[in-house]
C-alpha cells in the first residue's frame, strides 16, 4: 500500500527537527523544499537565505535562492543569485529552462545570456 504524501506533516516534522539543531542543513534545504511547494514562498525564502549564510559555496543553495526570489517577484536579485550560482559550479541549462519556479526571468535578456553562456557550443 502506498503511503500518501502529506506535505504538512512533513513540514512540522521537520520544523521539530530544526527547532533542535538551528544549523541542520539537509533539514533546512528539505523545509525550503516544502514550504515553496505549498506555496509558503516567504518560509522558503528565510530557509534559502539561512542555507546560503552556512554554506556561501553550495551552488544548488544559490540556485534555490534564485527560485524562491524569482517566485517573489525580485527578479533583479533573483538573476544575481543565479549568476552566482553559475560562477560556483551550477551548469544544470536544460532545468534552468524548464525549471517553473524562474517563468519570471525567462524572458529577460540576462537570463537567455546566462543560458547561452552554459549551452554547450553544437
């Protein structure tokens, strides 16, 4: 028998979980996850700052942090986060252009430039 996903009650357990160890970083990234996917943007954006703040070198944090600001209508901060992302080792184009969390950004030129730029040359 299948389990049935409950978004909630992951989200307390593992806001427990956090109350317990602040600097948890497969929890935060886990909690950023949940909270974007239902539709608690805000809290996905304070978890991708905190994993930011303890790990400034993990690309995928700054690339979840362009989505969260992307969802949040900061385009501008958004393209810098992913620019960032893409400097420390992010190259992952082919999610980058289907990824629904950056439709705000797509039809920015900054953002098809970033793209170009991490396109392998055909």
């Amino acid at each position: 028998m299948a389990r049935k996903e409950d978004p909630e009650f992951e989200i307390s357990f593992y806001e427990s979980v956090l109350r317990r160890d602040r600097r948890y970083t497969e929890v935060i990234e886990i909690l950023g996850g949940l909270y974007t996917k239902t539709g608690r943007i805000p809290d996905g954006l304070r978890m991708d700052r905190k994993l930011v703040k303890l790990q400034p070198a993990n690309a995928t944090a700054h690339y979840n942090l362009a989505c969260s600001l992307a969802l949040s209508k900061r385009k501008a901060d958004a393209l810098r986060s992913l620019e960032h992302a893409v400097s420390l080792g992010y190259r992952d184009h082919e999610w980058m252009e289907q990824d629904p969390d950056l439709e705000g950004l797509k039809s920015s030129a900054a953002f098809q430039a970033l793209l170009a730029r991490l396109k392998p040359a055909s």
